[in-house]
C-alpha cells in the first residue's frame, strides 16, 4: 500500500476538522478491524470529521428517520476532490448501467474491507445513511432503482456480515447504528461476499469522516 500525503487544503478547511489518529481499541479503529481475519488489520492514521452547511441542511428531514447507519464508501483517488467538495453524487445518465448491479446509485458497505478494495488505498468515507426500509435483494434486477412503495434504500445481500450493532453518538447528541464485530457468514442465497446498501437520493447521506489509513510496511 502506497503512502498518501493528506492535502494541506485538507487539513485547512473550514468544514474538515482533524480529529487526530485513532487509539487502538477506539471504536473506530475496531469497526475497521472488524472486518479483517488478519492478527494485523490496517490501522487508521488520521480521522477527519466532515460538516458541511449545505449538506447539513439538506439532510435535516431525514435526520430522525428510522435506521441510520454508519457506512464505508471508497472512492478512487482520482475522485476523492469532487467527492469532498460536492458530496456523493448520482452516477450520470450517460454512466453505462453495467457498473452499477443494482441501479444507478450510491453504494455503500458495512464492512470497511470491501470500501477500501474499491478505491484508494489509503483514503475512505464513513458517512450517516439514511436507509429507512431496504429491500432486500440477491441478484441484480432489472429496475432496481424504481423502489416499491414503503422502501427507502436497497440491500443486496452479502454472504458475510458484521455480528454486532452498535450504536455512535456524534457530538450533536444524534446517534446511529455502527454495523460491528467480526465478520460471520450468514445463511440463504447472496449476491456476493459483503453486503452492499444502495440508496437513491442524495439528501439521504450525510458525509461523517474521512478515515485515512496507514500504509502497510514495505515488503
């Protein structure tokens, strides 16, 4: 793994406030480690917490909804400057759909070991989801993204998940549910290894944290 130097505009802007590294048994450092079978999982070097005025506000009617949920998303590293200056973003219409299984969305995890397989190395989200009822799925399906009634987000369903719930309360007294523990294998037809959610309305995610990872010892 490659060392990423954090972006002096970064550390200097006014809606990222460095949170310095995690301890060993903090709860972030476990929730990364949770899904990790290593003795060695990656370790975090830096926290960032996110607040962004307009993001804020546009979250505020899903702010009390029902099951909101710390989640991992990575990025490549190519995109982690629009990513933070903008938000998560919807895929383009003109995206081909064959990225995208279960519809054009934005896709998160409950594991952090798939988020970081997904962009760079050493940089990934955990941002406050608003899932409300999520549908259940094991295959890609056709139309996916035109919810059914009663449902606010997609769960395409891993063959693995995090044995714990527990919950995080931010510094505003709100509080989610963080997805913890070791990772167990879970009965029944899945899609892949690790679970994904998938929601389709940006004003239902809140950017939380940028994690930045530690480089893993040169070989």
């Amino acid at each position: 793994m490659k060392a990423f130097k954090t972006s002096p505009s970064l550390a200097a802007a006014p809606w990222a406030q460095h949170l310095g590294a995690a301890k060993p048994r903090s709860p972030f450092q476990r929730y990364l480690a949770s899904s990790f079978t290593t003795s060695a999982p990656p370790k975090i070097r830096s926290i960032f917490g996110i607040e962004k005025s307009q993001e804020v506000a546009r979250y505020q009617r899903f702010a009390t909804a029902s099951n909101r949920v710390l989640l991992w998303q990575g990025a490549p590293l190519t995109s982690w400057l629009s990513l933070l200056a903008g938000g998560p973003r919807l895929p383009p219409k003109e995206a081909p759909e064959s990225g995208y299984a279960f519809g054009k969305g934005l896709y998160f995890f409950n594991a952090a070991r798939p988020a970081l397989a997904k962009g760079a190395p050493a940089l990934v989200l955990l941002a406050e989801v608003a899932l409300g009822s999520s549908r259940p799925l094991n295959e890609p399906t056709k139309g996916a993204e035109k919810l059914p009634q009663g449902f606010q987000s997609l769960h395409a369903i891993g063959a693995f998940r995090p044995s714990l719930s527990l919950e995080h309360r931010f510094a505003d007294g709100t509080a989610v549910t963080v997805p913890a523990g070791s990772l167990r294998e879970v009965s029944g037809a899945s899609w892949g290894q690790y679970d994904e959610y998938v929601v389709f309305n940006t004003a239902q995610v809140r950017m939380r944290y940028l994690v930045e990872i530690e480089p893993s010892p040169e070989p």
